[in-house]
C-alpha cells in the first residue's frame, strides 16, 4: 500500500520514477549508516564479550 503511494505520487515516466527511488534509498541507507546505526550500537548487546574471562 505505502509503495504504491509512493510510486503514484513521485513525478514523470517510470524509468525517471525507479531512478528518484533508487537515489532516495541510497539516502536512506547514507543516513542510517552514518548517524543511526553509529548512534544505536552502544546499546546493543554485541559488543559484550565473554571471551577471556
């Protein structure tokens, strides 16, 4: 349902659309990985060893 929003509400022919999508995801995944993931991974339990203990 979201995607189909999506897609009818971006502008132009459907190669113009797939390539707004694709530039928009790369952005997405840009910000998760440069402030989100960086801000979450303290509080994650990966990083507790037990090894050497």
């Amino acid at each position: 349902m979201m995607y189909g929003w999506l897609w009818r509400r971006l502008p132009g022919p459907a190669p113009v659309r797939v390539v707004i999508l694709a530039l928009a995801a790369v952005a997405v995944l840009a910000v998760c990985f440069q402030w989100v993931f960086p801000a979450v991974a303290p509080y994650m339990p990966f990083s507790d060893t037990t090894v050497g203990e």
